[in-house]
C-alpha cells in the first residue's frame, strides 16, 4: 500500500493530569468534531483528582471550509469537599498516548477527510487555568522590568 494514500482520520490523545477537576478547552481547523473525556482513577467508592484526559479529533470537514475546524470546551468541576486536589495541570514528563486512524484516499487532490497527505492541521489541547510555573515566570519578568525601569532613573 503507498504511504502517499492515507489521510488521517481521526487522532485521539491521552494525557495524564494531576487535576480533573479544572477547565479543559481543545480547538482544530481541520477535523469539525472535538471531544474531550475525563477519566478519573477510583479506587472502590472513592475517585482521586488524577486520571487521564481524553481528547479525540475526528469528522469528515470539506477544503472548502479548510481552518474553520471545530471545538470544545468542559468547563471545570466544582471543588468545595475536604481533599479536593489542589495540583493544577497535566503531570510533568508522563507518558502521552496517541491513537490515530488512517483512512485510504482515492484522490488526494479531491478527498475532504482529515489531514491529508503532506499537510499540516493545526490541532490545540489547554487546560484554563494557568500551570504554576506560568505564574512564576510572570513575577519573574515582572521583577526584571522593575529593575531595569528603577536604573534608567539612575542614568537620566
């Protein structure tokens, strides 16, 4: 079979989180369909903050509507019991589990499905609420500016 013949058809990412319980929001501008799934880790009756977060790109979308692509959005869950989980994001240096369907293509030139041969899809996967080292990196640059704006006074 030509490798130049498939199209992918759907991608289907798993990512480990240390937080369910936040906001997820993925977006693409090549497949029209956007899903995003929790998977908690229970252990009997009880359910911990972490699990995997599903986030699967699938559907057939037309070139004529090429970067329109769809979205989703699951809104966060509320957290007001004792023990609720307090790490925010996805786990650093965990294992990201990729699924990806092809579909064969008659004609490339012609076909509507998915990424085609040779193309590139822009595909995005955020978590709303900000990783802690973004908070980090904001003070630190912050402090810099300060810095730097305290001895311009000093030189004028």
């Amino acid at each position: 079979m030509n490798v130049d013949s498939l199209a992918i058809d759907s991608i289907n990412f798993f990512f480990q989180t240390d937080n369910l319980d936040q906001a997820f929001s993925a977006s693409t501008d090549d497949f029209s369909t956007v899903n995003i799934i929790r998977h908690f880790s229970c252990d009997g009756d009880f359910c911990s903050g972490g699990g995997t977060l599903e986030v699967d790109f699938f559907g057939m979308l037309p070139k004529s509507d090429s970067n329109v692509g769809g979205s989703f959005s699951l809104a966060g869950i509320a957290c007001d019991f004792e023990g609720c989980p307090t790490a925010v994001g996805f786990v650093p240096h965990s294992n990201i589990t990729v699924v990806t369907e092809y579909n064969v293509v008659p004609d490339p030139q012609q076909c509507c499905d998915g990424i085609q041969p040779g193309e590139e899809a822009g595909l995005a996967i955020t978590s709303d609420v900000p990783e802690p080292g973004s908070f980090v990196l904001l003070l630190g640059a912050a402090g810099l500016l300060a810095i730097k704006r305290k001895f311009k006074f000093y030189r004028t």
